[in-house]
C-alpha cells in the first residue's frame, strides 16, 4: 500500500481483474481501477483520501481473495 491514501495496489487472479473494475464500477465515484500488470493480477486503485477507508472496506469483502499490497510493484 502506497503512504498516499488516495492510490491502493491489489493482487487478485488475473480472471478477476474484471470482476475489480466491475465491483469497483457500481460503487460510483470512489475509485477508478488500472490494470498495472495483467500476467500477475495487479490493479492500482486511484481514490481521494476522503475514500480510502470505504475502498479497503469493499476490497476486504470482494468475493474472491485479494492481497493488498504494501506499494507499487517494480
């Protein structure tokens, strides 16, 4: 996880990168998703601090695993 509260990296299995952005999608204006790296699964979410808090909440309970990662990955 990034020290800016406004961008969160998340690992999911590359078949759900879609069910992210879909998620994501129908929580209007909280967070835009970015596929970072599509082979390994990682997607940035880009939030505002005022957010944050509700992004992790939803991304704790998708329904699948997800791995939030400490920061970008190289």
């Amino acid at each position: 996880m990034s020290d800016d509260r406004s961008i969160i990296y998340v690992r999911v299995a590359p078949e759900r990168i879609a069910d992210v952005n879909w998620i994501m999608e129908g929580y209007e204006h909280l967070a835009l998703v970015t596929t970072v790296d599509p082979a390994d699964g990682v997607v940035k979410l880009l939030g505002t601090p005022d957010t944050y808090n509700d992004v992790m909440e939803i991304i704790e309970n998708m329904p699948f695993q997800t791995e939030v990662l400490e920061a970008e990955p190289a």
